[in-house]
C-alpha cells in the first residue's frame, strides 16, 4: 500500500521507545503525534461549540434579529449549509494542497468570522456569517482527520486517536449550549468562541507538520458549486413546506435540488480529480458510512438542534437551563464515545452504528409526552438512552470513514462522511421546525417530531446492518 505522505519533514511513523525498555514499536505515541491530536481535536471541539451555540439562543436572537418564524430555520442551519456545501472541496484541498495549511486557515478564519457574527444586525447578514463560520469549519474537519490519520499510521493508534476525536465532538456539543447559556447575551457568547477559536490556531503553529497526498489534483470549483445550490434548494424547500408541502414553490424547489444533484454527478464522473470519487459508493463500507451520516443529521441532530428552543417556549425554561438539559444527553454522548475504543474486536464499526441508532430511537420514544405534560424530569430517561446511542455513533463513524477509503485520500473520506452528516443535518432542522410549527400545538408537534426521528433511526440501523462487506 502507498505510504500515505512523503515529506520529510513528518512526524515518524514510529516512536522511539526510551532506553532501557522493551515496549515494542508503535505501541506509544509520539509527543509530536499526542500534540496533533490534542490540538485537532481541540479545534474540533470549538467547531461543535460554535456550531450547537444557536441551539439555546435561537428565541434571544430571533426576537434581535426579528427573524419571523418561517426563517428561524436559517440561523440554525447557516453553519452545517456552509459545513455540508464545502466540506468535500476542503477534503480535497487538504490533501492535495496541505492538510496543516488548511487547518490552520480554517481555524483562524473561524474565529474571526464568528466575531463578525456577533455584530450582525439582520437574519439574512447573521446567516451569511454562519455559512462562513461553516465553510472555515470544513477546513478543520476536512484536515483533521488527515493530520491524526498522518500521526497515527498504525491500526491501534489510529483506533485510539480516532476514539478521542469522535469523543471531542460530543464534548463540543455539550459545552456550546453551556458556554452560550452562560453568557449575557448571544453576541458576547460568539465573541467569546471566536477568540477560542484563535487561540486555537495560535497554538497549532509550531506542533503541526505538513503532510499531502503523493499526488496533486485540482480543487473541483463547478461541482462545489453546484453541489451547493442544490443544498440550498433542498433546505429552502423543506424550510417553506410548514405553509405546506404541495404549494408549487416547494415542489419546484424540490424538483431544482434533483436536477441539481444529477448534475452534480455528471461532473463528477465527467472530472479527472472529482471532489468525491462516486465509485466509492460501490464499496458497502463506504456506502454504509455514507447513510449512516445522513441518518445522524436527519434523525439525532434535527431533533436535539431544535429541542432547546422548543423546551423554552412551551415549557418556559431559560437558555442556560435548557442548556443543563442538552448537557445530560450530549455529556453522556462525550462519556461513551471515549470508551467506546474498548468495544474493538467485539464489535465492528458497522454493528456499532446500528446500536447507537437503535438507542437513539428508544431514547426518543422515551420523550414523547413530555411537553404535554409540562414536565421537563420526564425527559430525563430519554435523553441518557439518546446520548448512549449519539456516543456510539460519534466514535463508530469517523473511523469507518477513514477505513473505507484508501490512506491517501483519508481527508477526503472524512470529509465525504461529514458532508453527508451536515446535508442530513440541514434536511433534519428544517423538517423537525416544519413538522413542529405546522402541527397547532408544540406538544402535538414534538411528539410528531419525535416519532419522525426514531423511525428514521431505525431505519438507519437496517441500512448500514445490510451494507456489509461482500466476500
């Protein structure tokens, strides 16, 4: 197998074990490679901070911004619009041009432009900063994924590395609510992350070395491009469907993302270096990552991006409370997916995302009937079966994401991955606020919603049980 960098400059493969022992090679890691982990990881944390901070704010800022109801979805779904439309280019620059220099770019790019977030006067001005803030996101994730995979080369490490990875994205969706909840008001709680995010950058200067792919392509523009209108186009239909989903503009909205996405695969094929090579979709592995990313957007984040603001308005819970309530889902999910690196060679990655959806299922069953009953310890069981089930996914899929593709191309399987996550992300927040504020009551809505999202976890859990590997 090609060896997945050339320079010279890199990180060694394999540590040196100190004088005097007999511990074998590989079997620790370098200072080097702890580093990229601890700051990879780190920015990733940010990123899911700045990208779940809205979840709590939503009805402060709305009311500021004097965002009608119809356009709430869009401060939620500025970020994973940006993270979704770019993450697969950002794949394919990192390992084409620097997985460190896009890293580095990205993260610095994110602090300002969640800064200018805060200064943000309009809904259409606060969006504009989200996609920003998600396109300098895809940047990270993109690299991230790439560094760790160029620091840990052997099976074990990259086992472990990953497992932090996963765990540190649950860890940035339980803070975020937290840390935004927490703050005066929403516009200090994005000038604070921002210049989280620059300290960040700061501190990956000097640990960070470069690594690229053996071989350069060319950054796929026109299928960026078009892959991100017809993202816009399916959001927007889904958006305008609570006014009902047989109005003409929702169909033709509909109709424009098919075409688009057709497009987009014509391109594709027709490219020398495409932004995803489709062929991988042949691959059950692949394949099974690719559903299973889209099943978490739709079925887990949909959902828990817009409880919060729903628990405020029917309940009358305040943000930093609500914020305490997403904490026990998503810090049990933090809790889970850094053990779940002891499930290896007991379970495959694949089994392992067909059970974190089974439970997400169960955890949402468990919530029905709670706004009715104007009982917020009712959500309790719910949200720890839920955050079992998010941790197992959080762990389980970037390592398939990596393994399904060769080591070469590591960032742009993380990125194919997480861009089918973040598509099912903005389908999954614009359709749980559509299926909320259509249904003449939030509580008859959130048990709506919440029927919606476990049938689609389970799913999910078929799907990726029956893409298995073919002998």
């Amino acid at each position: 197998m090609t060896r997945l960098d050339q320079n010279p400059n890199a990180a060694p493969a394999r540590p040196t074990a100190p004088s005097g022992t007999s511990a074998p090679p590989g079997t620790q890691p370098s200072r080097n490679a702890r580093s990229t982990l601890a700051v990879t990881s780190a920015a990733t944390a940010v990123v899911l901070m700045i990208y779940t901070a809205p979840m709590v704010t939503l009805p402060e800022t709305a009311v500021d911004l004097h965002t009608p109801l119809s356009a709430q979805a869009w401060l939620l779904n500025g970020t994973p619009l940006g993270l979704a439309a770019l993450l697969l280019v950002a794949g394919s620059l990192a390992d084409d041009y620097g997985r460190r220099r896009l890293f580095l770019a990205g993260t610095a790019a994110l602090g300002l432009t969640t800064a200018l977030g805060a200064l943000t006067t309009s809904t259409w001005l606060f969006t504009a900063a989200r996609i920003a803030q998600g396109a300098a996101s895809a940047a990270i994730l993109a690299s991230s994924l790439g560094l760790i995979v160029q620091a840990f080369p052997t099976p074990r490490g990259r086992l472990h590395a990953t497992g932090v990875w996963g765990a540190c994205v649950s860890a940035g969706i339980a803070v975020g609510p937290l840390v935004a909840g927490a703050m005066p008001g929403w516009r200090i709680a994005y000038a604070v992350l921002g210049a989280a995010a620059l300290i960040v950058a700061a501190s990956g200067v000097r640990p960070l070395t470069e690594s690229r792919a053996p071989e350069r392509g060319r950054p796929d523009i026109a299928g960026a491009l078009v892959f991100s209108l017809a993202l816009v186009a399916l959001v927007a239909a889904l958006t305008l469907g609570r006014d009902g989903w047989l109005r003409a503009p929702v169909g033709v909205l509909l109709a424009v993302a098919v075409l688009l996405t057709a497009a987009f695969a014509v391109l594709e094929r027709r490219n020398r270096t495409p932004m995803i090579d489709l062929g991988l979709l042949r691959r059950p592995r692949f394949l099974a990552s690719s559903v299973a990313g889209v099943f978490t957007g739709l079925a887990v984040i949909g959902l828990f991006s817009y409880l919060p603001s729903l628990l405020q308005k029917a309940l009358g819970m305040s943000a930093i409370g609500t914020a305490w309530l997403l904490m026990l889902w998503s810090g049990i999910s933090f809790a889970v997916a850094l053990q779940a690196r002891r499930l290896a060679g007991r379970i495959s990655p694949r089994h392992q995302l067909a059970l974190g959806f089974v439970l997400h299922a169960g955890g949402a069953l468990a919530l029905l009937g709670s706004i009715a009953a104007d009982s917020w310890p009712r959500l309790l069981p719910g949200l720890v079966v839920a955050g079992i089930g998010s941790g197992l996914l959080n762990a389980a899929l970037p390592l398939l994401s990596v393994e399904a593709v060769p080591p070469e191309r590591a960032a742009m399987g993380s990125g194919a991955q997480q861009t089918f996550r973040y598509i099912g992300s903005c389908a999954g927040v614009a359709l749980t606020i559509a299926i909320v504020t259509s249904a003449g009551s939030a509580a008859h809505g959130a048990d709506i919603a919440v029927i919606v999202s476990a049938a689609l976890a389970v799913l999910a859990a078929v799907g990726v049980v029956v893409l298995r590997e073919r002998a």
